[in-house]
C-alpha cells in the first residue's frame, strides 16, 4: 500500500478551529486508511494532540463568551475573560 507523506503543518502556528477540526478530521481519517511508519505514526499523533488542543481551546473561549453575554441579566455586553488553556507547541 503507497504510503502519503505527512503533510502535517508545524506547530506553533495560528490557525482557527473550523481549519484545526479539518485537519484533525483527515488525520484521523488517515490514520484509519493508511498504513503508516512508528515515526510517521507517532508524528501525525502529536500534531493529532495539538490540534485537539486547539480546537478545545477555541470552543473554551467561545463558551466562555456565551456565558458573558447571556449572564448578564439579560443585558449584552461583553467583558474581558482569560483562556484558562493555551495549546503549547512541541519546538
């Protein structure tokens, strides 16, 4: 079976959730299909946990302004919040 190259993106980089979910879903989908190398594998799992890491991070955030917004009797308004978990990069 032809084996793909990694085409994972470094880490580090700044990229928003609906492209972290995407690149997520074809990782999974080809580490599901594909026969891959232990260091391919294991690569393509680390950029699997930062993109995890992102994408949870980004839905934090975004629960977090909900909240702002709908706990404030009823008025809108938003208020500075702090991300309690930023995804660390693997330099």
């Amino acid at each position: 079976m032809p084996r793909k190259k990694n085409t994972a993106k470094p880490t580090g980089e700044h990229i928003d959730f609906e492209q972290a979910l995407q690149e997520l879903e074809s990782l999974v989908e080809n580490l599901e299909t594909r026969e891959f190398s232990l260091e391919e594998s294991l690569k393509n799992f680390e950029r699997g946990i930062t993109l995890t890491r992102i994408c949870q991070t980004a839905l934090t955030a975004a629960e977090q302004k909900v909240r702002v917004l709908t706990e404030n009797e009823g008025r809108i308004s938003l208020e500075p919040f702090e991300v309690l978990d930023k995804p660390q990069s693997n330099d």
